[in-house]
C-alpha cells in the first residue's frame, strides 16, 4: 500500500481486479465495506483504499479506469 496522496501504482504492480483488490485489503488487513466499484477519472486508477477516519465513507474502492486523479484520502494499493 502507498501513502494517501501518492500517485498510481507503478506498471507491473498494479492489481487489475475487483476480487484481486479485495484479496489484498484482507492480507493487510484494511477495511473492507463500504465498497466503491466504478469507473471515475476523479480518484486512483484501479485499487485504492480510503482512510478510515475520512468520513467514515467507502473504504475499498476499485475503480475499472487504470489512470486516475491523486487524492489525499486515497491510497493505492498495489502488488509487492
């Protein structure tokens, strides 16, 4: 997981799937629901995790647009 703030994951460490993201929010341990699955240009591309404490909104979130907007809220979550 990157830091809330911090751009896209990097190409080849990217998780491209809905079920692959949600797999890497239970191994480390995040929360998972609420959940936000769609397709936006105004946050992360693909997987992201939300702060716990921003709002009490959607925690997961996965978004189908590979490339998307940085937001402080949002951190990308990624393959190691």
């Amino acid at each position: 997981m990157l830091g809330y703030g911090m751009p896209n994951c990097p190409e080849g460490k990217t998780i491209d799937t809905r079920a692959e993201c949600e797999s890497a929010h239970t191994a480390l341990g995040l929360e998972i629901s609420p959940v936000w699955a769609g397709t936006t240009s105004s946050i992360p591309g693909l997987c992201s995790h939300r702060a716990p404490n921003w709002g009490g909104q959607h925690h997961l979130h996965f978004n189908s647009q590979a490339v998307g907007t940085i937001r402080d809220d949002l951190s990308p979550v990624c393959r190691a």
